[in-house]
C-alpha cells in the first residue's frame, strides 16, 4: 500500500499489508481504519550514530513514512531514515502527532493495547518535536522520554530506579543512619508508695567517623532494609538522623514511580 490520501478510511478492514511506504496524511476518519494480521511499517534505523560528541541509538518500534521523510529531510539527520520521493511533501510534527493519535485510537479500539504503543510513542516524539508546543510541556516530554520512554520502556525505568535506590543506599550509609539505635530511657522518682516513670527516646546522633568508617556490613544491611521498605513498603521503621529523613522521604516520593513505571511499561508492551 502506497498511499490512503484522500480515503474515507470508515469501516475500512486491511490485512496482511505492507504499509512501510504508505502516505496516512489527509486521510478521513483515520481513527477509524482496521489494520488486522500482519501488517508492517517501518522501522528506525539499527546501531548506534555519533550526534554532537555522543552516541544515539534508537529503540525499535514502528513508524509513519511520513516521519521517515520528515526526519530524513532535517539538517541534523542521522543515516537511515529514509527520504521522500522527489517531488512529494512532508508534513511536520504537528501533523504527524494528529496521524498517530489516530492510529493510536484505531489499535485501542481493536483492543490491542501493545499494538497501540509504538503509535503513542510516535505521538509523543511528535510532540516534542513541535516548536510550537509550550516549552513547560516540552521539557516534561523530555523528562518523561528520559526516564522511562513515555512509559513503554521498562527497561530504562529500571535502571533509572537501580540507580535511584543505589544512590539512596549509600546517603543512608553515609548520612542517614545514626551512630546507634537510640534506646529508651526510663526516669521517675518515688514518692511515699506512687511511682513515676517518664520514658523518653533520644533523637539519633549523627555519624561524626570518617567515610570510609561508615561503610560497613552492618550498616549496609540497615541502609538496604530501609530503602527496600520505603520503596515497596513506603515506610522502613528505621530510625534516621535528619538527613536520613529527609533522604527517606524523597526516596518515598520518587522511586515507587519509576517502580510504576517500569511494570507499566512491560504490560504495555
């Protein structure tokens, strides 16, 4: 299939076809087209490519021609995307998020969920693409891409959650836990035949030892319960100085989303 420019694509049923060089641009009713079998599109180029002194490689999914000849076409473009045929247009970001979105809602409809995911990626990279859409929305889109890619790699969330939980371990080691468990201390006095006793806990002592002295088997093993807990359990049960506190709560706040995250992004797919 080559183009549906201009088709009424309502109650239209493909099967089998290889839609690698198809033109989705001014099609009507797109959300509406059935894509049943084993239907191809085509891919992002293979391997890694040098860009500005570091290295980009893309994740496999499927694409719109309409994208290939768009990013082809850029100053900037990396090898492998292929170019327009001489004498046709391109669409931009904007236009191209409109035919993913319709897609996208296409393969929802036909209540397949992983089918639908390179389709709302490709909305999403369209998205932040666009020049014209707010820069607020595009620096979210960037982070959102970062971390876990729009919440279809679980991969990436994983690391990036490995690294969070990795971090948070070693500024319990080194900041969070106290020099030792406080104990509760029991005082009161006696008066004729009544007893008074006041229990009072005392706030934890923050380490003062060199770095080096920190780290040990005992308080790895208190740091990784607690991180562990806060992040599944949301709360560790750990006595912690101020810094541990704190560290603790933002441990809380972030890591069970990319937790989230990650398991989102492997149901999706």
């Amino acid at each position: 299939m080559l183009s549906l420019q201009g088709v009424d694509a309502a109650h239209l049923v493909l099967t089998d076809l290889d839609m690698s060089k198809c033109r989705f641009a001014g099609t009507v009713h797109l959300d509406q087209l059935r894509l049943e079998g084993r239907t191809s599109f085509a891919q992002v180029p293979e391997g890694l490519y040098g860009r500005r002194a570091r290295l980009v490689r893309f994740t496999q999914r499927r694409t719109l021609a309409e994208e290939q000849y768009w990013r082809a076409g850029q100053p900037a473009a990396l090898p492998g995307w292929t170019p327009a045929p001489e004498g046709a247009d391109t669409v931009g970001p904007a236009a191209l998020a409109a035919l993913y979105r319709s897609l996208r809602k296409a393969f929802e409809d036909g209540k397949n969920e992983p089918g639908a995911a390179d389709f709302y990626y490709g909305e999403m990279e369209m998205r932040r693409a666009d020049e014209e859409t707010p820069r607020a929305e595009r620096w979210l889109l960037a982070g959102y891409w970062a971390l876990s890619g729009y919440g279809l790699r679980a991969t990436r969330a994983l690391v990036w959650l490995l690294l969070a939980m990795t971090g948070t371990l070693f500024a319990m080691m080194l900041w969070g836990l106290p020099v030792d468990d406080p104990k509760a201390e029991a005082t009161g006095k006696v008066t004729g035949q009544d007893i008074r006793l006041t229990t009072e806990t005392p706030d934890p002592v923050n380490p003062t030892n060199a770095y080096h002295e920190r780290i040990s088997t005992d308080r790895f093993e208190k740091s990784l319960r607690a991180v562990v807990n806060s992040v599944i359990f949301r709360s560790s049960g750990q006595d912690l100085t101020t810094a541990g506190t704190y560290t603790e709560m933002a441990s809380r706040l972030t890591e069970p989303v990319l937790l989230g995250l990650a398991v989102r992004g492997r149901i999706k797919r």
